[in-house]
C-alpha cells in the first residue's frame, strides 16, 4: 500500500514517525512524507522520500510565542468545561500550545479562489499519488487531504493525547461546537467540501507511542506502539570514548529548544552552579544562544549536538526538560533521570511516571535552589534504587509492539477505513 506521512514541520515531530516509516517500508510498502522546506533535508537523510508543500515565502515561521486564544476567551470556555486545577496542564497544552499550533498551518486566504499553497500542495499530491493510507499528527489538514483522496487516515501522536482530551471534555460540557479547534480546521475542510466533524479532529484510529499509565481518556481507537528514538546522525566525536571514570551525566532542553535558542536563564545559572565542584563530568547539548551569559565550569563540556542515542550508553544520569523525546530516549538506554519542572516546557506527566517507577526525580530550581538540585543528584548518582527502576521502566518499555509489530494491524485498519476499492 502506499502510506502519506504529513507532520508538524518540526524535528522533534518528524523524528518520532521514522521508524514506522522505515518499519512499513521494510514491509514492502511505499512511504512519503510531505512537509514544507525546513524538513526536507531530515526527511531525505532518513532514507525517505520529501513531498514538497509550498515555499520558503508560504512557509510561516514559528516565532515560540504561543497567541491563539485570548486570556479572557481561555478562561471563559475553562468555566464552561468546568475544568479543575488538575486539568491545568492539558488545557494549556491544549488551549495555548495546540491550537495555536495547528493555526499556524490551517491559513485559508478570505478571498475566494486565493491559494493556501501547503494545503492546497497537500490535497493536490494526496488525490494524483493516491495513498491507502494517511498519517498525521498536528496536521488535521492531512485528514482533509485523505477524504479527499479516500484514504483511510490516522493520527500519529508523539505525547499525550490533549485533542482526544478536549473533544471528550467538550462533548461532556455539552458544547462540542464551542471547542476552537474545530473552529480552527473549518476553513480548510470547507475549502474542499467537508464540515470539521470529530474524525477529522482524531482521524480514524490513533498510533500512540505514549506509555499506557500515561493515556487520557479519549474517544478513539488506540493502536499502542513503541517509542523507538531516532535522532539525526552524526559522526561520533573523539572524546565520547573510553567512558571517564567518573560520572558522566547528559544535561539536554531538546532539539525544539535549540531551534529557537530558548532558554531560561536562572534555570541554566541553578544547573550550572549546582553540577559545579561535583566530581562528574557534564555533556550539555546547548546552543551559544542558550549558554549566553552563563558561566560555564570546568566539568561542564558544551556541545551544540550529539545524538543522545550516542550520549546516553556512557551516561550515567540525564537532566533535561521533561520533553517526552528526551524522556523516551534515556528509557530505552536504561538512563536514570532528573527532570527540571521549571524550564517552562516541561511535560509533568513524565516526572509523575519516573517518580512513580523509582527511575529518577523531579527538582524545580526556583523552589529547590542550587542546593536541592546538586542533592539531587548527587542521589540518583549514588542510590542503586535508581538504576533499578530505570531498568524497570526499560523492561515494560520493551513490552510494548515495536513498529514493525504493528504493521499489519495498519493493513487491516487501513483496508477498513479507505473509501475506495
């Protein structure tokens, strides 16, 4: 069959569909991706074949603020859901990061007949290549594209499931037309002739890589797959090896964060000064960017990147952000893991897990201070317990189906759902 991949252009969204894309490919199926210019380059390096959509000029660019929904408009359709402080971080995900997201690459010109170039490129190349099978995950867009075509389609998440969460939350409250997403993906559904009704806000079934302790109750079909990383290559560097005799520890805030030089400062400045004096040697992957102003101590060595694929085996302990590819990552290399709560871009859920599975800790530099993150880790250094449950988490990991496990169920899904014989 012929499978379309279509993802937010970010790398941090494109890198967790690879292996699927290479386990279907493996399976003898043909596989694009589609995606504006900045992906191309990923996308062709992985051995896969880039769909161009649109231009550098049709292109929006990300800035990293976050502006859909004004303050007042959030707090009214909170109310609305009756929403309770431990939803806070799904309806933020959801109200702030989501929907703004999916705004971006959802802009209908108002003039009738004006183009929209990436949706116009993607329904274009979906109905003359003709996939079975379309696949996507902040690109509603792509759903669109595959009605159009009639392919079956699917999401394919790479973190919690806050769509599925805000329709059901909606749907409950009684208001499932006042949900801003659906709001969001109109103008293209109607572009082509369809109403933004629940399937193409889900798709017809959903690839979650989540662990399960982690789903939200979501109306929607689940095919549970293994998170397997995939991290850009590169030539592995002199120094990674031998390991040092002291221990080595990762400090990452994701490729994401690199991209748009974020950092927080006085977070850096906690981390920096804490690790300072320990006997340990530090990889930070950080940008100059990020390290502006910071000064950096003698057992701290600055790369712009490595794989932490690479990184990781010699690792003894990762800190990082709480982003679920840096979390996944060290999982499958049986890593300890200190989360940071308060980079801004943290994802509690995986802190809850780690504590939960005694595989790391949590520590947020403004409430613990300098002091509470080198204690910190000085135990996840020292403690065996750590280790041990890091290799728990591993082995419930390895229980999941890897992607080439779950190939033919897309078969059957997909010869199911598509519109056509």
């Amino acid at each position: 069959m012929r499978v379309l991949i279509t993802v937010w252009p970010t790398a941090s969204h494109l890198f967790p569909a690879i292996p699927l894309a290479w386990a279907l490919q493996g399976a003898g199926h043909e596989v694009h991706v589609a995606s504006p210019p900045k992906l191309w380059k990923d996308i062709t390096a992985a051995g896969l074949t880039a769909v161009p959509l649109g231009d550098e000029e049709s292109t929006p660019e990300f800035s990293g603020e976050y502006v859909t929904l004004p303050p007042q408009e959030r707090d009214r359709l909170a109310r609305e859901l009756d929403l309770d402080p431990q939803d806070a971080h799904e309806w933020e995900m959801f109200s702030v990061f989501l929907v703004t997201a999916v705004e971006m690459f959802h802009q209908v010109p108002a003039e009738r007949g004006a183009p929209a170039p990436l949706i116009d490129d993607l329904v274009a190349h979906a109905r003359a290549w003709r996939p079975d099978l379309v696949l996507w995950d902040t690109w509603p867009a792509a759903a669109v594209a595959a009605r159009a075509c009639g392919a079956a389609h699917a999401r394919l998440l790479w973190g919690a499931d806050v769509t599925g969460w805000a329709l059901e939350r909606f749907a409950r409250a009684g208001t499932p037309s006042a949900n801003p997403l659906r709001e969001v993906v109109r103008p293209v559904a109607e572009r082509y002739g369809f109403s933004p009704d629940d399937e193409l806000l889900l798709g017809q079934w959903t690839v979650d890589p989540t662990p399960p302790e982690l789903h939200l109750p979501v109306p929607a079909r689940r095919v549970q797959m293994r998170w397997v990383p995939y991290t850009r290559g590169a030539v592995q560097p002199g120094w990674l090896y031998p390991v040092p005799e002291r221990p080595r520890v990762a400090l990452t805030l994701g490729t994401t964060a690199q991209m748009f030089d974020y950092a927080n400062g006085a977070m850096l400045r906690a981390m920096m000064d804490a690790v300072a004096g320990m006997d340990i040697e530090v990889v930070a992957t950080l940008t100059p960017g990020q390290l502006a102003d910071l000064d950096v101590p003698d057992n701290v060595r600055v790369v712009d990147y490595i794989p932490l694929g690479q990184l990781l085996p010699t690792c003894a302990a990762l800190i990082h952000h709480g982003g679920f590819g840096s979390f996944a990552t060290a999982v499958a290399h049986e890593v300890p893991q200190l989360i940071e709560m308060g980079a801004g871009i943290e994802s509690p859920e995986f802190a809850r897990s780690l504590l939960d599975a005694g595989a790391g800790l949590a520590v947020h530099h403004e409430k613990d201070g300098t002091d509470g993150i080198r204690e910190r880790l000085a135990r996840l250094l020292a403690e065996p317990g750590f280790t041990a449950g890091a290799r728990k988490l591993h082995a419930d990991w390895l229980a999941l189906p890897a992607p080439n496990d779950v190939v033919p169920m897309l078969e059957k899904l997909t010869a199911l759902h598509r519109a056509r014989s």
